[in-house]
C-alpha cells in the first residue's frame, strides 16, 4: 500500500467530470501577476534564473525539439515560467565546472485545509529537462509544507525521460492528505533542483478533496506498447488503484475490449479481499490467442456501480509486435479498374493507380484503412484517367500502365516496379512490409544507385550509403532541421509518404543474396529501409524517369512551391525595435527601426526588400500603420513575426498593409500537422486580407510546407563550417521542392567581417534570404563592419537585383514544376555521374545557366570546382574553362565569389536599383554567351498581385543562335511577348552584352544596320554598339532604341 498517488495523464485525455470534485482552493494566473503573499527564489549564486509570470512561449532556441506552446494551449494563458535553458545556453559546462546549478522556485502563501480528512493537488505542467550533469537532487519538485521549513516532496519529472518535447500539458494529481489534511496552513513549492536546461511551466494548481468511491485504471502491466512477443496463451494484466477516500470491498468487473471483436472480463473479488484507499491492484484476464494479428487495439474498463469519477475507468492501450510482415496473400480483390486490394489474414493493402506514372500503395495491418493526414498533405486525390491493365503471371499479378508495370508478389506479398516492357528494375521490396509501432518498407538498391530528397538536412543533399531523419533533430550538421518524406532514386522512382509521423531512411542497408561467389561466399546485396512510426503504411510512388520529372510529379500531390512576389527576392532585414533589452543595443520603440535601420539604408545606398521589425519574443509593436508607411517610402515592405496566432492579422495586413508573417514557437504544436496548419493560416490570412501574395517564414517544415513558407535552418553559430554545410543544406532542400529555402546571413550568434561576406555571396545566387541581428554583438545590417566589406556587400546586393528577372523567371519554374532555382549539380547534370554523390556538393547552378562554387575557407582560394561537359567562363574574368575537368586554387578574392557561365547562357537583367519598382525596367540587359541553339523564357507578370493566377503575366522567349566554338554570325530573336498584364511595358530598350573574342563587322536590328559608337555615346544613352577587347576576354555592347514588345525583334550580330 502507498502513502501518496501521482497520477499522470495527458490533457488532452481529460474529461469535464475532473471537475466534479470537491475543488477549496485554486489559482489559475489570470490575472497575469504573481499572486498576493506567494514568493520567487532564485537560488543560483551569479545568474538571474527566476520563476515568471507570462503568456509567452519559452524563448529558448526556436529549434523544433526545444519549443513549447504557452501551457494553456487552448487560452494561451498566463502561467509559472521557468525557464533556465536561456540562462545556460552553451554554457552548461562552464556551470558544471563551477558545480552550480540554475536552481528556483515559487512558493504559495499559506493554504487552510482545515477539515478537509483527504486533500489531492492537482495542476498541469508542461516541461523539458536535459540530462547532461545533473546533480544528485536532480528532478522537478512538488513540495507540501506546513511551515514553510519541513518539506514533503515529490519528484513529477520522472515519469517522463530526458530529451523530451511533450506537446500537450501534463495532468498531475498527487494525494497530499499525509501533510495536508485537516492542516490550518499548508505550503505549496514547486523547485526546479539541479538540472540546467530546458523549462518547466506550471498552470491551474488546485486542491481538491477526492471522491469517496474512485477506482483508477493506471497501466498494462503484461506487455510493453511496442516489441511484444504475441502468443496463442496470452494474458493480459492492467494495474488499477483505489485513489478515492473510501475502501472498496464490493466485487467488480474489469472487461477488455480487443479490435479483433474478442471481449475478456476479470472479476475482482474485493468482498473478499478489500482494496484500501491508495491501494494497488493487479487484474488478470482469461488467457487468449494474440498471435493472429501484429497490433491491438484495447479498452479495459472498470465496471463498478459506485464509482463516482467515469473519466479514470477507461484505459486504452495499443499494444504492437517486435516487428510482423505481410504474409501469403489469401484474398485478392479487384475494387475497380483502377484500384485493388490485397488480403493476407487480417492485413489488407491497397494498389490505387492515379495516373500512368503515379500510385499509392496503403496498407491496413488490422484490415482498417486510416489515413490522419487527410487533406493537410495531400492537395489532389483526383484520378487521371490512368490506363492500367491487369494480368495474373502466377506468382504475381502484373499491373501495366503505357508508363511503368507493377508487379504484386504473392507468397509472401511483395511490391515492385518494372520499367514499362517489364524487362528492368525499377525498384523491388527486398522483404514485405514490416510493421507493428513502427512500419518499414525495405527496398533493394543497386551499388551505383542514389539518393535525393529528404526535405532540408543540415549539410547533406545525397544519401546513398548515409542515413536521414524524418522529424526534426536539430539545427547542426548531420542533423535534421525541415524534414519531408519523401525521396527519388537515379533509378526512376520516388516515394511520398503520406504520413506526419516521424521517421528514419537508412540508406546504407545490405543483404545477403541466394547467389555465391566464386569463392563461395553469399553474394552480398544492398538494400534501403524506410520506416515511419505508425502502425500503418501510406505511399505514393512516382514513375520519373528524371529527377525534375519526379519533383513534378511530388507537388502535383503535394502542391506546388508559392511564387512569390518580387519583392520577396531581395535581402530581409529582422530585429526587435521594441524592447529595450541589453540584446537590442539601445531602448527604443518600433517607429526607431526608421531611423536606426531604414534611413542607414538610404544613406550607404545598399539594396534592400523587406524588414520584420519585431522579431522577438514579447517584442510587439506600436504605431505599425505610420511604420508600415514610412518603410514603404524607403522601398521596405513590412512583416510581423507571430507569436501565438493570426488573429490581429486582418488589421496588421488589410488595414496597416504589412505583407510577411514569420512564425514561431507558439505555431509548432502537436507534430508537423500544426506546423503546415499554421503556415496554411499565416499565408491564406494575408491572401485573404489583400490581392497580393502570402509571405511565411516558419520553424518547422514537412512535405506540403512549400505550397505556404519559406524554410530556413534555424538559430544558428557562424564560422566557416557553418557557410560550407549549407551549400548542401539549400541544394537538399530544393531536391525535396523547396524552393524558398535558406539560412540567416552569417549565422545569428557569432560570425565576422569576412565569414558575413562570403556567405551573402552566395546566397544572392538563390531565391529567398535574410539577416537577423539582436542576437550577436555585431548586428547583420551590410554596412556593420566598414570599409571594405561594406562595398563588397553592396557590389552583390546590387548584382541581386539586376538578377531580379533571371530569378523570378525560374521561381516560376518553380510554381509550376516543383524543379527549384538552387539545384544541385546533379538535378542539371543527371547523366554524369560525378555529380550524383557528394563529390560537387559543394557548388550548385543557380538556375541553368550559372554555376557557384562559394568559398567556405579563410583562404582566398577555392579548391575542387567541378565542370561538367562543354565550355564554362568566369563570370568575372571571362577566362574559359572546359568541362569534364577540375579546377583548384581558383584565386577568389574577398570581392570575388566563383561564378561560371555555362556555354549558351542567355541572363536576363534589370537596370540598377534598390529596392523593387525603384526604376522603370523597360531596358533590359542580355547578357549573353552564344553557343549553338539556345533559349529563354523569361516570365514576368507585375511582381505583387495574385492576378497571375487569373493569367495575367506575359512570357517573352529569347533565343540565340550562333555557331558552336567558332567565330559566325550571331542571332538574338526576342519573340512578342505572350500575354499581358496590368503595367506590361508596351515598348523597351534593348541592351546585348556578348561574349565574343573579335570585333563583329556588321549589327543590324530588324535588318536595319546600327551604327559603331564609342562607349561614352554608348553610356550616354545612344542607340549603336562597340566592341571591348578588354572586358572579359571580349565583349560586344549593342543598345537598341525602345521597340515594341508586342512584334517580334531581331537583332543580328555578323562577323
């Protein structure tokens, strides 16, 4: 028998009759203040490590596994914080060496109990706690006193292991009647002792007396949830506890309901034997066969007539084998033509085709088919007319589509995929599915096949021999930061689960074959397990062949990646304005990110985009209609970041025109479902507030965030290593389709003069970037560090924004194809094979025509620059470089990023200016390296609105065409625009900037000759063309007067 009862249960599993007792005394903080008479210590001898009273989140780091909504997660209320992990951040061992700990508690004042013979405390907690040197008390104390002196204690954490985020809050109730009853003056404590990280919250702390009659189902005792051995005489056991004030001495029921349809009841003979108040009692049930399924589903309840309390009589358990496979398949089912179904004892699975190059393969291990993602990931279940015929081959069924065949192995069941002659392997299941807690699809992989995909992972783009977490684990190197389950194989295939569970890819699996060597040993195979944690399979498989036709394929089920307005392609700007912390540098208000920040951008005449100017917890904002007006004058659009909801954003967006929500802890709720949904409401809450476009910036991705957000790697340290993994980090990001994907500009803690600068280098060559200051003792504003960092950043800010048409261009690729901006070598260069494992992963093309290699060392030197096939040029020098080699120390000078111009390349560009819509852009730069037949699309539409989505834009095709690697006449045809839309420029001026190693002879535009002119008359404005041996190994300049663009142009270049 026990003295004391600590019941836990999540909240969510709580029911109104809780209620029903007989609550004396309790305190919920609503009025945002420490209660009268109550006490804060801090026990820590050199740090301020106090209790709060707040309805904010924890604001630790923002990474996924250290957030924490507001303990009242449905009021977001206020509620005791204490919050340690800030204090201690990367200290923690320096703390250890002083052997000193980041110890405090509150206390309340003096409670009377008196005539109350039992008394439970209850209150919901919400916590996480490391367990890196912890201490000999280490634990989460709830004290009872009467004098405030002698202490009574009971440790709440350790139920709950180390390490873990708990996504909704705690019900504790602990019986304190030992201390408590019928006691004049009674202490509640609650101490955080000797952990140093991450935070506790505490809400609702009430007492209460308990029923008279109360039983409490507590937990299977017979088998654990997951790793069960089932057997054909198995017994179940459930713990129960008498927790009323009463002793039970009349017989009752305990019945187990199984999802078999099977129905077990244990009778308990209390009459007999009377279970006394606080007691423990273990139920027996009649041995049953188990062995049938892989997984149960059970409900034990307590039938006893005089129980006051029907809340704490039902327990449901789920309890799963070690691991069970599909077996020999026992029923087949054609559903319709373009689904079927699979049965193998109570195990049923789908294969429903969509298209001819898409199907879903969806298992059921208990015979129901569920699927908890609904339409969150999903955009289209629609079926597209998929051609699909059927043929029984013995031991398969063949399923044949015009595009690939699926073969269904019977004994056991199995899945493959054939190419469409059903001659080569497309992918095979090396073993049936596994499942039980955890469902594994285990593939064999050919020695040379790769792997691509596995939404943003910290340093890591290709996976073959490697493996990749499915959920969020950090924000270092190797670790996962915006995951998705998804993935493509070089052999054709890609696979989505439909799923939100966290999982793990290991892709570095191996087999032994029923195939010898010469030597006679087992010939070793390699296989791939993929595993999500649910007792369930749901997949989506994708016929390619290539990569780019696989990122189609993924978001046309997933959704496509947000266009975003043109603005959104220039550099953001983020910081608190309105606190004056020590973080901040000075007090000031949210009207001071004028002057501080936006006119400092005026002044050192540096590009600029957009500027969140309450980036921080607590931080709000004031005056936000006159601010938003004020950075609109200075060329700045304005975001809010969002702390616990959208529901001020009809005034922020409709009424003071802010235009960007960032999002944050209080939006990472219960898993990634949360996450999408609250990038889904950010997003449609701007859209429906305004014609144009919804910008999201969120913590948290998963398959699908694309359609909403841009993803970025999190709260970051810089140095060198942090500009080289990200390369990869973006590059692996766009391999899973997203397109929005990038870091902060030198990290946010830490960083340097020269580390900020190469990495804004390179970032200006993908879609979507920005800085955040308040967090290092140098803020990220471009001009910071002086002379010459100061010119160097702008020389590149300004590069981004002639870019703005080439980028913007393929953004829209990437709305309507899932192919990103950013790609890996190997997403431009399938065919070789160089590029498909980690060898280039440290340069990328921006777009398709421009090659990157950032420098990620102190030296101004660059080393491993891969070229695929054909001719490359420096950007900046012109020199040519030929393809299939390698190149090392390419000299790059702090003003120098390596960028290489693929042969052919046509880039569009804009005239020089600051902030989007600055300047007229109806001159248009070509800047163009001929080679052969080449084209671009170029996209425009008018950068702000939704109007695009009712066909309002224009495509302009350029195309080039001269000899192949000798001098010839060279043709630049500009095509009258196709479509049209609000501010479409009916006429522009035209200027050619072509790579050419000699002086033409002739230039004519529409056949009429234009005159050679110096560069000065050239500058001037005047329309003709000359020659400049000296720039970049040659280049010719023509400028054309304003043509129409509604009439095809051409423009001759002869020799």
């Amino acid at each position: 028998m026990l003295k004391s009862l600590i019941v836990s249960m999540l909240l969510t599993g709580c029911v109104s009759s809780l209620s029903a007792q007989q609550s004396f005394w309790k305190e919920d903080f609503s009025a945002g203040k420490l209660p009268d008479g109550w006490m804060i210590v801090d026990s820590t001898k050199s740090a301020k490590c106090e209790w709060i009273v707040t309805d904010q989140p924890y604001p630790g780091s923002f990474q996924f596994e250290q957030q924490a909504p507001p303990i009242a997660s449905t009021s977001r209320g206020y509620h005791m914080q204490f919050r340690p992990g800030i204090v201690t951040g990367e200290e923690i061992t320096k703390w250890n060496q002083r052997e000193e700990y980041p110890n405090g508690y509150f206390q309340t004042s003096a409670i009377d109990c008196t005539g109350k013979n039992d008394v439970v405390l209850k209150f919901q907690h919400l916590f996480r706690w490391n367990n890196w040197f912890t201490g000999k008390r280490a634990g989460l104390w709830v004290g009872v006193s009467n004098d405030g002196v002698n202490w009574k204690e009971y440790n709440v954490m350790d139920k709950i292991p180390a390490a873990t985020q708990l996504h909704a809050p705690v019900n504790e109730e602990i019986n304190i009647s030992e201390v408590a009853a019928n006691q004049k003056t009674v202490y509640l404590r609650f101490f955080w002792r000797d952990i140093f990280s991450w935070y506790w919250m505490v809400d609702d702390i009430e007492l209460t007396e308990p029923f008279a009659h109360d039983l409490a189902l507590e937990k299977v005792t017979s088998h654990q949830e997951t790793g069960n051995t089932f057997t054909k005489e198995d017994v179940l056991k459930v713990k129960l506890k008498n927790v009323g004030s009463q002793p039970v001495d009349e017989d009752f029921t305990v019945t187990a309901s199984l999802n078999n349809g099977q129905k077990l009841t244990a009778t308990v003979t209390a009459s007999g034997h009377p279970i006394a108040k606080q007691e423990e009692y273990e139920v027996a049930f009649p041995a049953t066969d188990l062995t049938l399924m892989g997984s149960y589903k059970i409900e034990f309840a307590i039938q006893y007539p005089k129980d006051e309390r029907s809340s704490n009589n039902v327990l449901k358990a789920n309890l799963f084998a070690a691991r069970m496979n599909l077996g020999k398949l026992t029923k087949f089912n054609k559903i319709s033509n373009t689904e079927y179904e699979f049965v193998s004892g109570y195990a049923k699975v789908k294969l429903m085709f969509y298209r001819d190059d898409i199907f879903r393969i969806w298992l059921a291990p208990d015979g129901e088919y569920t699927n908890p993602a609904a339409n969150s990931i999903v955009v289209d279940y629609g079926i597209k007319n998929p051609r699909v015929s059927m043929a029984d081959n013995g031991s398969y069924y063949k399923f044949t589509t015009p595009q690939c065949v699926v073969r269904v192995y019977k004994n056991p069941i199995r899945f493959a995929m054939y190419d469409k002659n059903n001659r080569a392997v497309i992918y095979e299941e090396a073993e049936p599915l596994a499942f039980g807690l955890k469902t594994t699809q285990t593939m064999r992989r050919s020695g040379d096949e790769d792997f691509y995909g596995c939404g943003m992972q910290q340093g890591n783009f290709s996976y073959a021999g490697k493996e990749a977490d499915i959920e969020v684990t950090g924000w270092d190197e190797d670790q996962s930061s915006n995951p998705a389950p998804f993935y493509m194989s070089t052999k054709g295939y890609g696979v989505f689960r439909n799923t939100f569970a966290p999982g793990h890819y290991a892709f570095n699996g191996t087999e032994m074959l029923d195939k010898n060597y010469d030597d006679g040993f087992k010939l070793m195979g390699f296989t791939s397990q993929l595993t999500h944690n649910e007792n369930r399979f749901d997949a989506f498989y994708f016929y390619g062949p290539s990569l780019k036709d696989l990122l189609n394929d993924y978001t046309d089920i997933t959704g496509k990646p947000f266009m975003p307005a043109m603005w959104m392609l220039t550099m953001g700007d983020a910081d608190c304005y309105n606190k004056g912390e020590q973080r901040t540098g000075w007090p000031q208000s949210t009207p001071d990110v004028i002057s501080q920040v936006a006119d400092k951008y005026v002044e050192y005449d540096m590009p600029r985009g957009w500027i969140l100017p309450n980036d921080g917890y607590g931080c709000g904002y004031v005056k936000l209609d006159s601010v938003v007006t004020e950075l609109g004058k200075r060329g700045f659009h304005t975001g809010l970041w969002t702390e616990n909801g959208v529901d001020k954003i009809a005034y922020e967006v409709g009424k003071c025109g802010t235009r960007l929500c960032k999002l944050d802890v209080a939006w990472v709720g219960e898993g990634y479902e949360f996450a999408l949904n609250g990038c889904k409401s950010a997003f449609e809450g701007i859209e429906n507030n305004t014609n144009e476009r919804g910008f999201v910036w969120a913590v948290c991705g998963w398959a699908g965030t694309q359609r909403y957000s841009t993803v970025w790697s999190g709260d970051q340290v810089s140095n060198w290593d942090y500009i080289r993994y990200h390369i990869p980090t973006i590059t692996g990001a766009g391999l899973s389709a997203m397109n929005a994907a990038t870091s902060d500009v030198d990290g946010i803690f830490g960083g340097s003069p020269k580390t900020y600068t190469r990495d804004l280098q390179w970032k200006v060559f993908t879609p979507i970037f920005m800085t955040m200051s308040g967090w290092a003792d140098a803020d990220r504003q471009p001009w910071v560090y002086g002379h010459p960092y100061t010119d160097i950043n702008r020389k590149f800010l300004k590069l981004k924004m002639r870019l703005n048409p080439y980028a913007y261009t393929y953004c829209h690729e990437a709305h309507t194809t899932g192919v990103p901006m950013a790609r890996a070598m190997v997403l431009e260069f399938p065919d070789d094979v160089v590029t498909r494992d980690t060898t280039t992963q440290y340069q990328f093309m921006s777009g398709e025509w421009m090659m990157v290699a950032p420098v990620y060392t102190r030296k101004n030197v660059r080393d491993s620059i891969y070229f695929p096939a054909g001719e490359w040029y420096d950007y900046w020098t012109g020199k040519t470089y030929e393809g299939g080699k390698w190149l090392d120390k390419y000299e790059a000078k702090l003003d120098i990023c390596p960028v290489f111009i693929r042969q052919g390349a046509i880039i569009p560009m804009y005239p020089d200016m600051n902030y989007v819509g600055e300047k007229p852009a109806d001159v248009l730069t070509l800047d163009l390296y001929p080679y052969g037949n080449t084209s671009f699309n170029l996209y425009e539409d008018d950068g702000l609105t939704r109007d695009y989505k009712k066909g309002e834009f224009a495509r302009t095709l350029i195309s080039v065409s001269s000899p192949k690697g000798e001098k010839g006449t060279i043709t630049v045809d500009i095509a009258k625009a196709k479509g049209d839309y609000k501010g479409r420029y009916q006429e522009r001026t035209y200027l050619l900037d072509v790579r050419s190693e000699s002086s033409p002879s002739n230039v004519t535009v529409a056949g009429k000759p234009l005159s050679a002119i110096s560069p000065e008359a050239f500058n001037a404005g005047q329309e003709g063309w000359y020659f400049d041996a000296s720039d970049r190994m040659g280049r010719v300049k023509v400028r054309t007067n304003r043509l129409s663009t509604n009439q095809d142009q051409k423009i001759v270049i002869g020799f």
